[in-house]
C-alpha cells in the first residue's frame, strides 16, 4: 500500500513546491521551528521521523585553514591524469558495492580493493588559479553566486557563452556547478571547470563524483561538482558520503566512486565565507539517502566553519517540499534563497523544484531562476546576498 500510494504521489510531484513562509533568520535563530506537514497526503508521512531531525549545536567561528590551490593541470587537454591512468582509491570516493565487473579498457577487476570508510574527506581531485593581478586587501561585502546542474556539460560551448555573456549571471562572483564532466565523450573529451576559470581569469576546485565506466558504452572521463570562482579559493576539500544508490552495478551507467560536496572558502568582507557545491542522490523516492547526506554536510559544516557565513547550493534532487533533506537545513538556521524571494517554482524540465541555495549568515537582496536558457535540464539560479550584521 505504501508503493502505490507512493505512485500516486509522484505522478503529480511537478507542482510539490508550493509558496511557504520564509525559514527562520540566518543567525541565532533560537529553537528549530516546527517541521513542516502538508497533510494527510504528503510524503513525508511514509518517512522514518528520525531522518526529519538534526542538533544544530556548535557555536563560535571555526577559522579557515587558508590553505592554497595546487596548480592547474599542465595540459588543458585530457592526455594524462584521466582513467585509466589515475587510482580511483586515491583521487575518489570508495565504491560501496556487492557487485564485480572486468573494465575492458585497462583489463582491471572493479572495484579496486579500499579499505576506507565513508563518509570520509579525501583531497579535490582538481584545481588551480587564473588570476592575474594580486587579491586586494578587502573584499566587498556582497556576494553574486549562481547555482547550476549543467547536465554533464553536453552543451559546454553554449554553456560557456552563457555564463560570460548573460546579464544575470557573467558578472557573478561564485558558480557552484553540479554534473561537470571531466574529459568524457558527452563534453568532448574537455576540462570543463577549468575553462570556465580560464575564461573569467578565476579560480577553480574539481571533483569527482564518478568514474564514468566505459563499460557497454563509450563515454569515459568522469563527472563531479565544481566551484569556481573570481575570488580566491582556499580550504577546498572533498566530502564523499555514506549513502546513495549502487551505481556501479548498474547495467545502464556503471561507475566507480560515490555522492559527494565539494567545499571551500573565499573571501567576504573581513571574514570567509563556506561554500558548498552539492548533488544529492537522484535514485531515493522519499529522501532517505538524502537525509542521511544533509546531515554529512551539515556535521562538515559544523566542523570547518560553524558560525562563519555559508552557502550550501545545488541540486538536491528533492522533488517535494516537506522532504527531509529540507527540513534538516531549515531547522540548522539555514534560509532558503529563492523562498525568501518568493519563487518557488520549477528548476527542471519535468515541472519539479530540484536546485536550491541554502544560506546561513547573509541577507538575500536579490535572485531569480533564469528558465528560458535550454542548454541543460535544470535551470540556473542566481542570487545576491551580503553579509548579515
């Protein structure tokens, strides 16, 4: 009975996010507010009440390690440091699986043997810095960020063009990009967030969500999250989670590797802000998997930044609005973006709310979803925030 209520559900989730109020303020927020139920018909009523809560409970400033980029990759083509040629064990995340399988291309038995537990931080598998003239002293204390899942890059020339020609979004100071391919067939064959760097004289952090298997078809590379940036980046680092469907076994999309964010700090004023560029798993009818990777991100963000301002922004995958990986950030002090602005409509071609931008410790002044731009299934966001007092 709860799979076919279940399928009822989702065959009119493409309107599941309708207006609500805006989340609490940013900053002492006080007690969590009230989960919210949207009646007897709601999803949320088939998930576990645990998955629903999360304790908020650092206070203070966690200072930014500061910790600089490495170089960018030598090449900007793809003759080196792609898979085969890289250690899965070392540059992603362990692949949790009960299946084997024997990669054609390198004659390697999959997975490799990893002994690491998740969730776990591991290094960013990519970055570097374009800029040309020294970082300034003071930073301004508003911040143009946009929020994009680019669907593997398919379109990445018109993509490209998008986000250095569109009035909204070529000035931005943050691009927290989701499916950005690495090398694949799909992008061809092409380092996708280091171009964007390169093209706004920025910098970047890459990394991998999964190996892309060339198992049965021919596409290879990888694909991961991306920040890239006019401001320096320090600090980045690599959160893989520990739960999510199997997708190396398969039949369809085999991969190596696991959901992750990516996350960093810049400058903002006379702080740092955390910025996280997130993809939560797709495969998870009510968000269960879902919840268990809010609450990873949120334990990181406790622990890297706490108090200090942050942005948690991508694509959720969460196609109703009382879903639990919702309401752990609504109850963490977090506000919602495009709520407090009063859209909360579709951000994907099936009709559903899928991207958000989660902020805790600024003021939003302005933003939109940019949906008559077609070169993805998900739509652009931008939004405009300053610090708050």
């Amino acid at each position: 009975m709860r799979w076919l209520l279940l399928g009822s559900l989702l065959l009119v989730a493409c309107d599941s996010t309708a207006a609500v109020d805006a989340g609490p303020p940013a900053m002492d927020a006080g007690p969590p507010p009230p989960r919210r139920d949207a009646g007897p018909d709601d999803p949320s009523r088939f998930v576990d009440p645990a998955a629903f809560e999360y304790d908020w409970s650092c206070s203070g400033e966690v200072a930014p390690t500061l910790a600089p980029l490495d170089a960018p990759p030598p090449v900007e083509d793809c003759s080196a440091g792609v898979w085969p040629d890289l250690d899965p064990t070392v540059v992603a995340c362990p692949t949790v699986t009960d299946a084997t399988r024997t990669d054609p291309v390198s004659g390697m038995s999959l997975p490799p043997d990893d002994a690491r537990t998740l969730p776990i931080d591991i290094p960013v598998t990519e970055t570097g810095s374009f800029r040309a003239d020294p970082a300034p002293m003071t930073w301004p204390r508003t911040l143009r960020v946009v929020v994009w899942n680019t669907e593997y890059t398919a379109n990445l020339d018109a993509q490209l063009e998008t986000l250095t020609t569109h009035p909204e979004l070529r000035d931005a100071d943050l691009y927290l990009l989701s499916e950005v391919d690495r090398c694949s067939a799909r992008n061809g064959t092409r380092r996708a967030a280091r171009m964007l760097a390169e093209r706004i004289e920025g910098d970047y952090a890459y990394g991998i969500e999964f190996v892309e298997l060339s198992i049965g078809r021919t596409l290879g590379g990888d694909t991961g999250q991306a920040i890239v940036s006019r401001r320096p980046l320090s600090g980045a680092v690599l959160t893989c989670h520990s739960a999510f469907f199997d997708w190396f076994a398969s039949e369809g999309e085999p991969r190596l590797g696991s959901r992750v964010v990516l996350h960093a700090d810049l400058p903002v004023g006379d702080t740092h802000a955390r910025v996280w560029s997130l993809h939560f798993e797709s495969v998870d009818a009510l968000g269960e998997y879902r919840a268990v990777q809010a609450k990873e991100l949120l334990d990181a963000a406790q622990a890297t930044a706490c108090d200090r301002p942050q942005i948690v922004a991508g694509d959720f995958n969460a196609w109703y609005a009382t879903a639990p990986e919702l309401e752990v950030f609504r109850r963490s002090g977090f506000t919602e973006a495009m709520e407090t602005l009063g859209d909360t409509g579709s951000t994907h071609a099936s009709g559903r709310r899928l991207d958000y931008a989660w902020t805790r410790g600024w003021r939003v002044i302005e933003g939109g979803v940019l949906r008559d731009v077609e070169t993805s299934d998900h739509s652009p966001l931008w939004v405009e925030l300053e610090l708050a007092d």
